[in-house]
C-alpha cells in the first residue's frame, strides 16, 4: 500500500496519473501511482479495467478524496 511519505507528499488540487492496477469490485479500484498502491472507491458510474490510465485530482487531504481529472471534459466526476 502507499508509503507514509507518499501520502504526506499529497496537496489539495495537485492531479495524479496513476494505472488501475485490479478492479476489485464495481465500487473499488486498486491504483497504482508509480509503485505506490491505493485502493480509490469509484462513485462515478463509469467502469475501469486492469491497465486502464487514469487521472485523479486531490480534492481533501484528510479525509483523502480524490475526483477523476478528465482534460477533454471541463466536468469532473467524483470518486472519493
């Protein structure tokens, strides 16, 4: 799972690029931010795959939530 030191690095709005690493159910994916794991509850609807890119902007640091990042949308999706 993410390192201390990984989460600590985290700032509100900075956007990640991470790779779905496993779907683990329709409501969770496992992410995978350059060797850093985190499980991420998907509350979009939309559905991810094993492999699939994915860009996530930080939206609180604690709790932690993130909000899917789409640059050819100006809307965002929220996942926490």
């Amino acid at each position: 799972m993410a390192s201390r030191a990984f989460l600590k690095s985290l700032e509100k709005g900075q956007i990640l690029r991470a790779q779905v690493e496993e779907v683990t159910s329709p409501t969770e994916v496992l992410c995978n931010f350059q060797g850093e794991l985190l499980l991420i509850f998907n509350h979009t609807g939309s559905k991810f795959k094993k492999d699939d890119p994915i860009s996530l902007q930080v939206l609180s640091i604690n709790p932690l939530r993130f909000q899917v990042f789409s640059t050819s949308s100006p809307k965002f999706q929220r996942v926490v």
